[in-house]
C-alpha cells in the first residue's frame, strides 16, 4: 500500500544524571569528590534509504525514542552515551512540526543524514564543583532532559517529469510504453493510485524520470476526490505534460479538461508560469476522420488556444506510439535547459532553538539555613548554565544580566539577601552584589 504521509512523536535521549561521591580509600579518610559526569543522550536523525518508496512502515508505529545516557558513577567514571536512533524515509521525505506546520528538513538532494533532536548533554559530577572554600561539594548537575516532537512526514516523488490529466486520459498508457514502468492499466476511475516513477531512456540524448500523478478531477485542491491527496508530488517536477483525451470518448470537452486541471493546479499553488507546461492530445487515432482539419478538430481547437501562449502541443497516441518518439525527445531537450538540481523545500523551524523555548521557565529562589547561602534553582537556570561558559568575562557578564532581567536580584532581595552573601546556582557559588 502506498502511503505518502506519516505523523509520529520523536523523542531524542535524556542526558544521565552526575554523580555525588567521594575517595573512600584505607589510607584517604577523606578524600575529595569523584563523581562522575552522566552520558549524554542519544541523538534523533533521519536518513535516506534508496529502497524504500513509502512511508508505509510508520502506519503502525507512532512513537520512536533514542536511548537515554547512563547516570555518571563513583570512582570518576562517566555514564556511557545513549545510542542514537536513525529512522530511514524515502528520498524526497519533508519533515515538518506538526505543531506550526513548518519544514524542519527535506531528505532530498544532498540531505542524506539530518540530525533532527540532539540528545540532553550529560550532567557533571560533583568532581567538578570542588573549589578552595568548598572541598567536599554535595551537588552533581543533573542530565539534560530529552527533547520530543511531532512530526509531519510528507513524501514529494522526485521526478524530473510530471504527467497530469482527468482519470483515463492514457497517462498510465503513456508512462508505460516509454519507460521500465508497470502501471495497472485498466478503465476505472483512480485506477493508478499512488504516484508512479518511470525512467525514459533516450538513444544520443538524456533520458529523464517521469511521474504518472494520479487523475484529478474538478474540486481535487478542495479534497474532493483522490486528487488532493497527489497534487503535492507535483511540487518537484520541473516540467509537466498535460495528458489530454482529445477525442472525448467518455463525453468530456478536451479544452474544458485542461482548464478544470490547469484551475486546479493553480488553486493548490502550483505556479504554472515558472513550470513549464506542454499538452499531449492523446487518443487521436480515435478521433472521426471527418472531423479531422477541419474547425471541428479538438487537437485544431487546442492549438489554436495554447500555443499563441507559449504553451507546445503534440498529438500522440500512447495505445499505437504515433507521436510519443517526438514528444519524449522535446521533453529531453526542454529539460536540458532548465537549471538543474532537485527543489529543496528550506528550513523553517529548528528544534534545537525552538523547542529550548517550551521548556518550563521556572525558578524558585530559597535560604538554605545550613549552609548559610541563598539557593536559586529550576529548568530555566539548568537550560541556561547548559550553554553558559562561566569561565569566561562574557559568561559572567551573560548570568549578570540574566539574573536581572528574569527578576532574581529581587526575589533574592526580597528573602533578605545583602551585599556580599553567597548565591549558589546548582554547584557553582557566587557573592551577591546589586
């Protein structure tokens, strides 16, 4: 079954926790701190994988979580790293936050590995908060947490070529007799129903890839019918031919099909002035040999209106393959002037960033009587000493400012916090100055 859109919950690792411990050895009655850091989370990527074509592996599976690091231990030794987690998708799978809607990578063109979450970096062990005044620290940063989102998997066919008309038109015909391609073919409305890919090989000229994009019919940008549900494949062909049946043999009016698609097409956004367009009036060998040349000529009639526009029309039979030599090898050249590569859809929406924002912001601010220092504390003041070097002049001047434009000078003031008292921020201490 083909499946060409997914929604799955990505979870990447939580980062292990440090460790509190200190040297007992015979002869060190007290010797310093030796836990270990945690191991960091594994991390969430999505790769390419040539052999598969749907995304119908994730219809049964709705969540996917990398593996979380191990807490840090005693004896200075560190937790061992969460494995990764790498979900393979069809070439041509947009990733997008199901959430905003928004692209966060297309697995096309180079993108053959994309880190999508990166893992909750391990916590330090208190080894590291060991200072002059405080030898014997009781604290170890805890791991980072691990960062989940819903995803939107989308899958666009990637082809150079797009073959677009009402049902039963002969595209499938068509994409059979000028490719290695095995549509079924049979007189059933939506009888192709997912998107098919055939490689047209051309003698002393490039060949191409083209897509039979299931039939459309009117009200198709509305989901009406099985349209919708394809009329994004169509985004990332360079090139389309319309297939037309010009002999009206199930009733319709040739020139009002191709201005029902064309209307369609332009509905869902597709911008037929920048794609270049070329109709194939098929099933000519069905049209009355009285009618042919003369003004009643449906392929006449479709000449006449399209290619004062600009717009090339060729009169084919897929069923016989008059025409379809000519047509092909048109196709071929016209492509071999348009501006190669894939489209790629950009980024819109980085996890990394975006999701640092929905994490809790909050923080409480005590008085630890004991060790007789002021205690500040929560997600928002672990987030930010995750990626604040305070070691650094410009780290310590980044925690002066955060302290004060997120209300901590006052809410230490107001518990009665004065000029030189001791602020502790998870292990690291500071002297408190207004």
């Amino acid at each position: 079954m083909f499946v060409d859109k997914a929604r799955i919950i990505i979870a990447s690792g939580k980062g292990g926790d440090g460790h509190i411990s200190f040297r007992r050895e015979k002869f060190v009655p007290n010797g310093g701190p030796d836990g270990g850091d945690g191991g960091n989370g594994g991390s969430v990527y999505f790769a390419v994988d040539e052999g598969l074509n749907t995304l119908g592996e994730f219809r049964h599976r709705a969540r996917y979580s990398a593996q979380n690091g191990e807490d840090g231990g005693k004896r200075n030794c560190s937790g061992k790293k969460g494995e990764d987690l790498i979900i393979k998708v069809p070439e041509g799978t947009v990733i997008r936050d199901f959430q905003s809607g928004k692209v966060i990578a297309d697995m096309s063109g180079d993108n053959r590995l994309v880190r999508i979450l990166e893992g909750g970096h391990g916590g330090n062990g208190n080894q590291h908060y060991a200072t002059s005044t405080m030898q014997a620290p009781k604290y170890a940063q805890p791991g980072q947490p691990s960062r989940e989102i819903e995803v939107q998997l989308e899958l666009k066919v990637i082809a150079d070529v797009g073959l677009v008309g009402f049902p039963n038109v002969g595209k499938s015909t068509l994409l059979s007799v000028v490719s290695n391609a095995k549509p079924e073919i049979a007189n059933y409305h939506f009888t192709t129903l997912s998107p098919i890919l055939g490689v047209v090989d051309l003698d002393d000229a490039p060949g191409f890839v083209m897509a039979d994009i299931p039939g459309l019919i009117e009200g198709a940008a509305d989901g009406k019918g099985l349209g919708h549900e394809f009329l994004a494949h169509i985004e990332r062909c360079k090139l389309l031919i319309h297939v037309v049946d010009a002999s009206g043999s199930e009733g319709r009016d040739p020139l009002d099909d191709i201005e029902k698609i064309n209307a369609e097409l332009d509905r869902y956004d597709i911008d037929l002035t920048k794609k270049e367009q070329i109709i194939a009036c098929n099933k000519t060998d069905l049209i009355p040999d009285d009618l042919r040349d003369t003004e009643l000529d449906p392929v006449r009639e479709i000449r006449q209106k399209y290619e004062p526009e600009g717009i090339r029309v060729f009169e084919i039979s897929a069923a016989t393959g008059r025409g379809v030599r000519e047509l092909m090898y048109y196709v071929s050249s016209e492509l071999s002037k348009i501006p190669g590569g894939t489209r790629i859809f950009e980024p819109e929406f980085n996890p990394d960033t975006e999701l640092s924002v929905r994490i809790d912001g909050s923080f409480t601010v005590t008085y630890d009587k004991d060790e007789d220092m002021y205690v500040v504390e929560g997600p928002k003041i672990e987030r930010m000493l995750g990626y604040t070097n305070l070691e650094t002049e410009k780290g310590l001047a980044f925690l002066q400012k955060f302290i004060e434009e997120n209300g901590i000078n006052d809410k230490l003031k107001e518990l009665g916090c004065r000029e030189g008292d001791t602020v502790r921020l998870y292990g690291h201490t500071f002297s408190f100055y207004e």
